[in-house]
C-alpha cells in the first residue's frame, strides 16, 4: 500500500509528496501551501523563456535592419516557438491542476475535535478563525489562481484561437452537405438520375439547347413510338400506355422499386380473397375485370409467371409479373426508370383521354435534369454558387418534415409538371389547379421562413440588387421579363450580366494584379476568378473602363447576394438539425478551414482531437468534473457522508451528460469512459452501502 501510495503522488505531481523530497527540507505546513501554489507556476513562466528570446532577437534584428533572410527564418522559428510554447504550458497546466487545486483549497477544510477547528491536511494547525488570516487570504487567491483561473483560461485561449467559432463554422458546413444530401434523396430517385445522364444536362448547366432538346425528343420517341408517323392534328399529343397506368394507380404511384415492391405486398393481400397465400386464376381474373380488363390478360398474366406451375401466383411471382408488364412497357428502359418516368405525369390514372405534348415532355425533362445537375454531391458551403444557396433557401424542408419527402404530390410539383387536356373546359380546371399549386407554394415558403430571418441591412442589400438589376437590364437594353424582387431569378440576370461583359471586353492576357485595387480578390466568387487571369488592356478597348467598371459592380452584387444566401443557409440547416430534419456526423479537427485551424491543431491539439468539433470544450467539462470529486468534496466533506453522497450524484449527472453528448470521435473511447465512470459510481454506492 505504501509503495502504491508513492506512485500515485508520483503521478499525480504533487512534488512536495514524492518519496523522500520531503525529508531533505523541513518546512512548516504554510511553507510547504505557499511552495506548492508557487512552484508550478514558475516551472510555467520557465517554458516561455525560449519564447522570451526569440521575440528579443527578432526585435534586434527589426532594429539593426538585418538581412531579410535571417528576419525571414527568425518568424518561422517563431512561429514553431509559440506552437511549442502553447502546446508545452497547457500539457502542464492539464497534469498539475488537480494538486494544486487541491492544494489551494486546504485552508477551508477544517476537522472539530472537543469543539476547536483543525486543519484536516494538518491537524497541528488550528482552522483560520479571521477571514483576513495570511493563510486564507492566500488560499483564497490561489483558489482563483488555480481551481476557477486555469479552466477560464484554457476557454480564453481557445477563444483566441478561435476554436469556438470555427467549431460553428465546421458544423455549418457538416450540415450544409447534409443539405444537399437530403435535398438530393428528396428530388432524385437513382432510376431518375439515370434518366437524367441519359437526357445530359441542360442549356443551364453547360450543354448546347439543341443537343438537349434532340435528347428530349428522342426520349419522348421511346415512350410514344406512334409519334414517329404522325401528322398535323394527330400530333396534338399523345396518351399513356393503359395497363401500366392502371398497375401505377393501384400501387398508389411507388417512386422506386423497393416502394414498389412494399405496395405490391398490399395489393397481393388485397385480391387475396380466401387468405390461403396464393393468387388463383379466378381471384386474378376478378380483380382484372375490376380494372375493366379482359379475362384473356389475367390467363397471360397467370399463366406467364406461374414459374412453379401451382396454378396460381404467390408475392415473389407476383412481384415480377409487374415488373415485368411496367418494363415492357418502353422498349429500352427497365421497370425501375418507368416507374420515374411515371412519377412525372400527375394526371395519368385520373383522365384516360389527357394527353402529353411533345412540349410538356421538354419542360418535364429540362426540369428533372436541373433537380439531377443543380449539385454534385461533392460541394462544400463555400464552394456553393448563390443558384444553389437559393435552391437550398427554397426547398420545403417544412413540408418534408411534416408529409416526407416520399410522397408523390410532392414529386409532381417539384417537377412542375403542365399537361393540357383535348376536352374542352379542362384549360378552367388546369388554371384552378395551378392556382391551388401556386397558392401551396406560397404558404411553404411562408412556413420555411420560419426557419430563417433577414436583418434590416440585409432588406435593404436585396433591393438595392433588385433595384441595380432593373437599372442595369435598362441602361444595356436588355429585354427580360423576370422577376426582380425574386433573388434566384435575379442571380440568373447578374449571371449573363457578368459573361456577357466579359465577352464585351474580351480579356486577354494581363496580371490580375492590374484589378486588385478595385475589389479583392478573395471577395470574389471562384466562378469569376478566370475573368481576373487573363485580362486585356482596358485603355484600349473603346468604353472598355465604363463596361470593366459596370462588371466589377455586377461581381460586387453577386457576391453580396451570395452572403446573405449564405448566412440564411446557415440558420436554416442550425434550425433544422434541432428540429431533427437532419442530422449531424461526428466532425473532426481536420484543417480544412485552413492555416487558422491548422494553427489551433497544433497549439490545442491535445485538447481537440479526440472529442467532436461539437464538444470542443469537453475538456473543461472533465476538469471541473475532477475539481467537484478531488478537490471541492475533499476539502470541504472529507471522510464524511455527504463527501460520498455529493460524488455519487456528480458521477451519475457526468454520466448522463456523456450518454447524451458522446463528446469522443472514437466509438471505443466512449464506451470506455462510460465503463470508468459507471465503475466509480458502484464502487461509491458500495461504500455507502458497506
């Protein structure tokens, strides 16, 4: 027991307690506080003398005007010096804190035997009866010094680092993406991507309109092959395949197979009349006279898929019978692409006699490539243009928390799908349908600006781009009929603006430096530093100042519309994590925001990298966790019952804390400290009990 002693005073640097130290001097108990206090403070100050010399030498060769060089490599060196230094004083502050904190509050605890207070750590000492005691005083700034001063510092140099706002900033990122993620699952089914690789992106994303429209059109061939020999009035529009729209109507529109394959169960249970697991011929052909189909089709249906010759279906065979009648329905496209294809006609199952234009399909298909090519996937917050910022901005995340993003009135309109009808009277029901659409819209954006606000100076910003955006169309006589006061179609005008002045000026080659007076570089956006690399002489260009100045104010605007974008993306994705929409991965420390969190990694890096970037603090969480158990309950209850009592509810309400927070990237590390910290929480209940 004695040799276990030793080792842990040894671990726990209590210097005046090691082995045989204290024997070499002997000094009365307030020497041995005030040395304890005192000591590893100067060992501190010691760690910053390397730092001290070469702040000396850098302002002697800042002086004596030394060579460039040597000034040069004197900052790297102290650079790495403070990175040194940082990391060096915060290692030792961390290892001597529980000692000193304890040592520092000694003073108040005080054992009474036959009525007279003695100091616990020394009974020989009576307890400090004068507030203004030499001895209390010193405990009491040394209490302050080290249990409260060392924890508030460690937050003020993570301020300074910091580490707090670029915690923030690293989860607004983490949310972003997961933004995008979610905003991608709601709009883009992996059968609809394929269509959209297929058609290939549109005019907006960088493929030429008549290469998109051939596409389109060759698309709309394979669904309505009839179109090929068709003339004049004939060609007014064409109706959808009868069988798959029933099969589509009865599956309650599915938007993927494994929805298909979840409602196809339904169905089966459905024409299931006598419950025995199996579909039989007259069960099918009952339900196929239902569906006003002929008896003929349920015997071909029956009859083809029986794959075990039973005479009837059972689910699986079931199952594939429709896959099989959906991917046939058009020649080269499989069951999983006709079931995205069929998401896109709204009206299909509810009016045989509507009609699809060779018009409507191109708007339809010019809609799902933008939902297919407005993101990659692979963005980050500040790598998103001001379109996707807005797109972003205006998805119902409201409407997808509530209803889910599966449903398919939702896939209908985030498709903005525009069918006519032949009958006359149904242009009056098409107007009242869109109204009621526009009128749903207008109250998801009502409710998504819930999630959102936008400052005065923010207000005033977005109408002064309104405002540039008319004046601008104006002065270059460009004709549009957009909105201004809508900030997607707005960026669309700011967009051209900038390309076509570009192309006015036609740059050639000039350093970008011959525009850095005029606007920073790093305030522009990454789609617009190509027009700085290769500039011409603007002197020579004839107007070309009035124009490069006119496009210099076209930048300006666009970047201040991407920062209010910004900021209101950034609200939005903190709302919608709280409100559980999305959720947030466990982040790491990782450099990505560059040299600043570079730089914080290698000064506070043992104090970051093992918890989250949400739990940047939960150091400070653990060492006021150790200041209650060693040092507050020690002193004040020691050997008592309530010192058992205040530590069993400290470790419980710690443990919580962790189950809730999981502050540790490393899933072991969690469970490990939730082990230790149930482990003591036992073995104190057991004292209590035993």
């Amino acid at each position: 027991i004695k040799s276990m002693r030793n080792v842990a005073t040894i671990v726990a640097f209590d210097l005046m307690a090691w082995p045989g130290f204290g024997c070499l001097v002997v000094m009365p108990y307030e020497s041995k506080l005030y040395l304890r206090i005192v000591l590893p403070g100067i060992i501190g100050l010691m760690m910053g003398l390397p730092l001290f010399v070469v702040f000396v030498r850098l302002w002697f060769l800042n002086k004596h005007q030394g060579f460039k060089e040597d000034k040069l490599e004197m900052k790297r060196n102290l650079l790495q010096t403070q990175n040194v230094f940082w990391n060096n004083i915060l290692t030792w502050l961390f290892l001597v804190y529980p000692t000193t904190s304890l040592a520092s509050m000694e003073a108040f605890g005080c054992t009474y035997i036959a009525g007279e207070g003695f100091l616990t750590a020394d009974l020989r000492l009576e307890c400090p009866r004068d507030a203004w005691n030499s001895m209390a005083l010193w405990s009491i700034f040394s209490s302050m010094l080290w249990a409260l001063g060392v924890p508030f510092c460690s937050y003020l140099i993570m301020m300074y680092h910091g580490v707090p706002k670029m915690a923030r900033q690293k989860q607004i990122r983490g949310l972003v993406n997961c933004m995008v993620d979610a905003y991608m699952d709601d709009n883009l089914t992996s059968s609809a991507h394929t269509l959209a690789i297929l058609l290939g992106p549109s005019s907006d994303h960088g493929q030429d309109e008549d290469e998109f429209l051939r596409r389109s059109d060759d698309l709309y061939l394979k669904i309505f092959p009839e179109h090929s020999h068709c003339e004049g009035k004939e060609c007014q529009g064409h109706q959808l395949p009868v069988f798959p729209r029933i099969i589509m109507h009865e599956l309650d529109h599915p938007k993927d197979l494994p929805a298909l394959t979840e409602a196809a169960s339904k169905w089966f249970d459905r024409i299931d009349d006598d419950l025995g697991g199996t579909l039989t011929l007259n069960e099918i052909r009952s339900e196929f006279v239902r569906l006003n189909q002929s008896e003929e089709q349920a015997n071909f249906f029956l009859n083809d898929f029986d794959v075990d010759k039973t005479k009837s279906l059972d689910t699986r065979e079931f199952e594939n019978a429709l896959l099989h009648s959906l991917g046939t329905t058009i020649p080269g496209m499989t069951a999983a692409q006709v079931i995205t294809l069929w998401a896109l006609f709204p009206e299909f199952d509810e009016n045989l006699e509507s009609v699809v234009r060779i018009q409507d399909f191109e708007k339809i298909s010019k809609k799902l490539t933008e939902n297919a090519f407005s993101f990659t996937g692979m963005e980050t917050f500040e790598t998103l243009n001001v379109k996707q910022l807005v797109i972003l901005r205006s998805h119902a995340w409201v409407q997808r928390d509530i209803e889910g993003a599966d449903d398919t009135a939702g896939i209908q309109s985030r498709f903005g799908v525009f069918l006519e009808d032949t009958k006359a009277g149904k242009e009056e029901k098409e107007k009242g349908q869109m109204e009621a659409q526009d009128e749903a819209k207008d109250e998801a954006k009502d409710k998504a600006k819930v999630l959102y606000t936008t400052t005065l100076q923010q207000e005033e910003q977005l109408e002064e781009i309104s405002k540039f955006c008319k004046d601008t169309c104006t002065k270059l006589d460009v004709h549009t009929d957009v909105n201004f006061d809508d900030p997607l179609q707005c960026v669309h005008v700011l967009a051209a603006l900038t390309v076509d002045l570009a192309g006015v000026l036609k740059f050639s080659v000039i350093e970008a430096k011959s525009m850095s007076d005029d606007i920073e570089m790093h305030q522009i956006s990454d789609a617009h530093v190509q027009l700085y690399e290769h500039a011409h002489e603007l002197s020579s260009i004839e107007g070309g100042t009035d124009t490069y100045t006119l496009m210099l104010e076209v930048i300006r605007k666009e970047q201040q519309l991407k920062n209010i974008m910004s900021e209101q993306i950034g609200q939005i994705a903190w709302k919608l994590k709280e409100q559980g929409v999305i959720t947030l991965p466990a982040l790491e420390w990782d450099g990505q925001l560059g040299p600043e969190e570079r730089v914080a990694i290698v000064r506070l890096g043992f104090l970051l990298n093992a918890y989250q970037v949400s739990c940047w603090y939960w150091e400070m969480v653990e060492m006021l966790r150790k200041l209650l158990l060693t040092g507050v309950l020690v002193v004040v209850y020691k050997g008592s019952p309530p010192q058992l009592a205040g530590s069993l509810l400290t470790i419980f309400l710690f443990l919580v804390l962790h189950i809730q927070v999981n502050p540790y990237l490393n899933k072991g590390l969690n469970e490990f400290q939730r082990i230790i910290l149930i482990s003591q929480f036992f073995t104190i209940f057991g004292g209590m009990m035993f």
